[in-house]
C-alpha cells in the first residue's frame, strides 16, 4: 500500500477488489476525483469497513473502487485520521506509528 498524506481519499483497485475483498461495493457512491498530476478520473463506489491489517496492527477504511490506477491501494488522510497513524521520519527510515485510541 502506499500512504499518501496529501490523498483525501482511501483507493483500491479493481484487480485487488476483485481478488481480496469478497463483498460488494456500492455503486450508488460514484465520485470523481482530480489525482497530483491533475488528471481526472472516475471511481467506481465504494465498500464501507475493510479490515486492513500491517504486522499485527488492525485498521479499518471505506476504500473506493478505480479502475487503471498505478498502483494496488493508497491510503490517505481519512485511514491515517480515523486509526491515530502517525509518520516518524528517522535517519533509518520512515515509520508508521500505529496508536490505541
């Protein structure tokens, strides 16, 4: 998955919905969405409380559905806000901060 802590939105992609998510989404949820690069695109819906899990830390997210999206899940704001994640920068690396609430 990649973070992202400039994305206001939690995207799956279809291939990854398809293959390990096994529930619907809601296609009544259609968004459209402007990406950093300014292009413009269309998500499919959205499925509502996924379980995410990182080692042994649970998190949960309403994930929309894109179709050719560069990569397999971003995470934004909303994941990182609704679960207390935090962003360490170290000299050995990045870490994710996974806080009870």
């Amino acid at each position: 998955a990649i973070v992202d802590t400039g994305s206001m939105m939690n995207i799956v992609s279809r291939r990854v919905w398809k293959t390990s998510i096994p529930r619907p989404y809601d296609k009544s949820e259609q968004v459209g969405m402007v990406a950093a690069n300014n292009s413009e695109g269309k998500l499919s819906g959205l499925i509502k409380n996924v379980e995410l899990t990182c080692g042994a830390a649970r998190t949960w997210a309403n994930l929309y559905v894109a179709d050719n999206v560069p990569f397999d899940l971003l995470l934004g704001r909303p994941w990182q806000r609704d679960n207390h994640i935090s962003i360490d920068e170290r000299k050995d690396g990045t870490y994710l901060l996974f806080k009870n609430p």
